[in-house]
C-alpha cells in the first residue's frame, strides 16, 4: 500500500537524495585516497520508480476480485496509468467509473497522498441514484481512504472547482457521450476542472482507420480523429497515444457492434469461443493536456454557455 509519508514532499526528496548520493560518495572517496569509491552505489528509488512499487502492490491487493484481475491482459491498468502519469499524490478525477474497475486500483493508489474522485452522472427522473461506489467505499475504509462521488448533470457537467483536478481519467465512455450528444459539454467540463499543465486521459474502443463517425456511431466504436476534436475544440492538446491498449484481432464489423466482444457477448452461445478468442476490443489510448497558457475564449466557454451546450 501507500506510504504515510507526504506524498509531494516524499517524490522531491527521492529525486534531491538521487542527486546528493554520487556528491557524497565521491567525498568519502577523495578522504581515502581514492579516485572511485568501492563497490557499486546503489541509487535511491525514483519517483517513477516509486509510482510503479505502488501499482503493483495495489494490483496485487486482496480487494481486487479474481475476475477483476483477468481483465489487467486486456486493459493493462499498469502500463496505461504510468503512461496518464498518475501518481500517488495527485488529485484524480475519474468520469463514469461503472461498477469501480479501476476505483479499486485508482483509490488506493491515491489513498494517504492523493484524492480520488468518482464522478458519476445524475439518475435520469424516477430511477435511483447509484449506489454501487457508495457502498463499496463505506465497506471497505481501510482500502479506499476517504474516496469522493460527486454527482453531475451530462448536460452542463461540473467536477468540481475550477483548476482543482490534477488528471481526469475516463475509460470506454466517449462512446456513450457521443451517441447521447453530451461528449462536447463533458469535454468542456473536463478542461475546466483541470490545472493548468494536468492531463485528460482518454481510452475508448478505436474505429477503423478511414471510417466516418456517422458510419460507425451507434457501433460503440469510434474514430480517433473524432475523440481528438472533442478534445481540442474544448481547449485541449494532444500530447501523445499509445498503443498499450491495442488489439490487431479486433476486426470491428460484429452483429452487435463492439458489446458483440467480451466482457458483454451479446450474442450469448452464438460465436462465444471465436469472440472470446478475440478478446476485448482494440482500444484507443490518448493522452491529452490543458495548455499552461491562457487559451483563445472560443475554446474556452463560460459556465453560463457551458450548461446550454447539447
């Protein structure tokens, strides 16, 4: 699990102390009358490398389902975390987070240094909120600290304070924004709750090259040229993708779109082995950032304008 110690002040020291050890060492050195000092010097730990410990130890965590842990080959949360540049001191938004997939990896992470904050949509008129998250971090203090749900209209979403936010996280949800006609507001949303400099990170099911989004919207997947426009029209620069999260099996024309794949098989019996053999879908992993800069007004709507976008 986390360590006790400040999350801010501990990565600084481990980088001041990797700078301190070879000064130190060569003093001791030149006080015996040697050039290089005996032995190998064995380098402290690295923020990086600090981060990394940390996600393994809470991939490995008890609370974490055995079904949950089949899934880390097709969503690799390791590898896709370490690239969003999440650390254990940050502020986290996650958007959508479902069932809590990756509240159980991202809230204990985030437990002693850091906040974790789910954010998840308000229930449409006559249906009940949900619960799930709720229940799941009151039964388990220990594991997900003081874990928040904060509760947003799709339509004019708010995540909390303006610039409060050091990455906002959301996986396989664009999809859903997109075909609900919310995606622009929620990207806008986005942009305002992040600092300047923090990181949008994106994961959603990857459209094949050349297709239209009208061709492919209703299928669950998307195109990535239509996921970065999302993104920069609200302020946003792409910085980097990845192909962490890809999959050359997915042919990306099944019956039921992307929900044909597992985990969903909505086709049930029918062409299980072959689907299941596929996996889960190939998948999108893009990495976007808020400008340190100030960014033209257009980009950059008021609340007011916000909460009357589609």
């Amino acid at each position: 699990m986390t360590s006790s110690v400040p999350g801010k002040w501990l990565l600084a020291g481990l980088c001041a102390l990797a700078l301190a050890v070879p000064a130190v060492a060569q003093t001791v050195a030149e006080a015996d009358g040697q050039d290089q000092p005996p032995g190998e010097l064995v380098p402290p730990t690295s923020a990086v490398d600090f981060t990394a410990a940390q996600l393994d130890s809470v991939l490995a965590g008890d609370w974490r389902s055995a079904a949950e842990r089949a899934r880390d080959r097709y969503r690799h949360p390791k590898q896709t975390l370490e690239f969003f540049g999440v650390q254990p001191d940050q502020t986290v938004v996650e958007i959508t987070p479902g069932g809590g997939w990756y509240a159980d990896i991202l809230a204990p992470l985030l437990r002693d240094n850091g906040q974790y904050v789910a954010a998840v949509a308000a229930p449409a008129p006559g249906k009940a909120a949900e619960d799930t998250l709720k229940q799941k971090f009151a039964a388990a203090p220990a594991v997900f600290g003081d874990a928040r749900i904060v509760i947003f209209d799709p339509k004019a979403p708010v995540f909390g304070p303006p610039g409060s936010a050091d990455t906002v996280l959301t996986f396989r949800n664009v999809h859903n924004w997109v075909m609900a006609g919310t995606a622009p507001a929620m990207f806008k949303g986005f942009f305002r709750v992040l600092r300047p400099g923090g990181v949008l990170g994106v994961v959603d099911h990857r459209a094949a090259a050349g297709v239209s989004l009208d061709a492919v919207k209703g299928s669950g997947y998307l195109p990535v040229a239509a996921v970065v426009k999302l993104a920069t029209d609200a302020g946003f620069k792409l910085e980097e993708s990845s192909e962490i999260n890809a999959n050359p099996a997915d042919t990306k024309d099944y019956p039921k779109g992307v929900w044909t794949l597992p985990p969903t098989l909505a086709l049930g019996e029918t062409g299980r082995a072959k689907y299941l053999a596929i996996g889960e879908s190939d998948r999108m992993t893009l990495r976007f950032v808020k400008p340190e800069g100030p960014v033209p007004a257009a980009s950059v709507p008021s609340p007011a304008k916000a909460a009357s976008s589609p």
